[in-house]
C-alpha cells in the first residue's frame, strides 16, 4: 500500500507528454517522451522566470506607484493627454480667424458695434467652415493619420503593460503576500527582502539557488550599466571640453535614444533579447568584425 500511495504521488507530481514534438518519427515517439513536473501551489506560475531583468523592472515600477489603480490611472491620462493636444492642436489650425481675433479685419456681425472688444467666440469659425478648411489641407489629414497611428501604436502597449502589471499586481498578493491596500506601507527594502526569502523557498531563477539584492538591482540596470561602463571607458562620444570648464559629459536625450537603439534594441544590437548577448558577440575574433558594422 505504501509503495502504490508512492506511486500515486508521482503520478500527480509528473505526467507524460506524448507527441511533444511535431517534426518527430513516427518509430521514435516512444524513445522521445519526456516528464514534465507539475507544480502546484499558489505560485506555480512564478517557477523558473526566464526573463528575469523585465520581471525585476516591473516589481520596481510596481512598488513606487502604489499598485495597479495608479499605473492604469497613468496610462488612461496619457492617452488622453495626447488625444488633447492633437485636437486642440487641429482646432487652433481650422477653427479660428486669426485675422478677426487680432483685429486685422473688422467683424461682419451687424449686431456687434464697430469698436467693440473682440472675444474668442467672435474668432471661431462655425463646424462647417471647419470641417470645409480641415478636408482641404492635405498635409493636416496626413499628420492627423499619422498622429493616429501613434495612438493606436500607444494604446496597444499600454494595454500590454497593464496585462504585465496585473501580472504583477498577482504576485505581490499571492507570492508576496503584500495586498494591493498595504502596499503605500512597504519600502522598496521590505520589497526586495520578502523576493529574496521567497527565492530561498521557491527558486525564481534557476543558475542561482540565493539572490542578493546587488543581483536584484543589475538586472534592473542592465542596459543602464553598460552605458555607463561604456561612458567610464570613453567608447561613446559624449564627452567634449569647452573653454574655461575643460572636459564635460553632455549626452542629449536624443543621442542617448539612438544610442540605446543601436546598441540594446535594435535589429543589430549587442543583445538578442533584454537579458543575454548574441553568441557571435560572446566570440573574441569577430568584435573587430561587428565594430565596423556598428
């Protein structure tokens, strides 16, 4: 009875995958099944996190948010944002005479006295004339498609990252055990000592048995790091010498933009994912060879 009740444990724990590739021999099905363990538990879904750098990014920006309902508050307001000015924006363009609202031209109203101050309504032209003047300017549609797009572009990755967080919003809850109303009354310290106690019981990586808080806080800054290292060893033009200040580090938003896609994002960037480097990159010999292609 105990050696079935063994059994029987196993078979909970591990079920055969049959068919576990597609491209296999038909001879060779039975050479080829495999075991899987199937973990059960209210963190199963947090076993062995393959892209650990992202997990740890969004565990940050999760804690000084103060939780889900911030994050999706900030997004929605983002967007909305953006849907403002791009309208009021159209509506400065087709919608007011400017030659009325800075009195270069008289007012037409018969009701209105000569000298009379003129005011904002007295400027805006009617929906009609409006839309007349907006359909006539080709480059104003192309911009408003375009201006679309990037919405839209917007919109899909704040749904995306709202999925994420939620994602997120579960683990601190269940693996955690931080409820989303207690959250405003945890440092990022506490944050980061319940993640290394709960890699001890559960690993979340599986090259390393304990985290440090160092290892936490690498792969937050991985991308960050290297340009900083790459700064520190003046392989990025950044640095200039201007008079009576001698040498300075200037680095403009945009450089550090084109930076970052050149050498981390990027089709042909250093890395092939957010967390490893491309194999021919590992390789002394060809550095030589992918340096004259950057």
């Amino acid at each position: 009875m105990a050696e079935q009740g063994e059994e029987d444990r196993d078979y909970r724990q591990y079920r055969r995958l049959e068919d576990c590739e597609e491209d296999s021999p038909p001879g060779e099905e039975e050479e080829e099944q495999l075991l899987l363990h199937v973990t059960e538990g209210p963190t199963d879904s947090w076993h062995h996190i393959k892209d650990l750098d992202s997990f740890f990014t969004k565990i940050s920006w999760h804690s000084p948010w103060n939780g889900f309902a911030c994050v999706l508050l900030s997004d929605v307001l983002e967007l909305v944002q953006f849907l403002f000015v791009v309208t009021f924006s159209t509506f400065l363009l087709c919608c007011v005479d400017y030659d009325v609202l800075f009195a270069t031209r008289p007012l037409n109203h018969s009701h209105v006295p000569e000298r009379a101050k003129v005011t904002l309504p007295d400027a805006v032209l009617p929906a009609a004339q409006c839309a007349r003047r907006l359909r006539g300017s080709g480059w104003l549609l192309f911009l408003l498609v375009l201006a679309g797009a990037v919405w839209l572009c917007r919109l899909v990755t704040a749904l995306r990252r709202l999925v994420g967080y939620w994602e997120i919003r579960s683990f601190y809850i269940r693996a955690l055990g931080i409820p989303a109303e207690e959250l405003c009354n945890h440092s990022w310290q506490s944050v980061q000592a319940r993640l290394l106690a709960l890699q001890r019981r559960q690993p979340l990586c599986v090259p390393r048995r304990e985290l440090t808080e160092l290892d936490i806080h690498h792969r937050i800054l991985r991308f960050r790091n290297y340009t900083v290292a790459m700064v520190n060893k003046s392989l990025l033009p950044v640095r200039f010498r201007l008079p009576l200040l001698g040498p300075v580090v200037f680095l403009t938003r945009g450089l550090q933009f084109n930076l970052e896609l050149l050498l981390f994002r990027g089709p042909a960037a250093l890395f092939q994912n957010t967390w490893s480097l491309r194999p021919q990159v590992k390789r002394a010999g060809a550095r030589r060879a992918l340096a004259r292609g950057l």
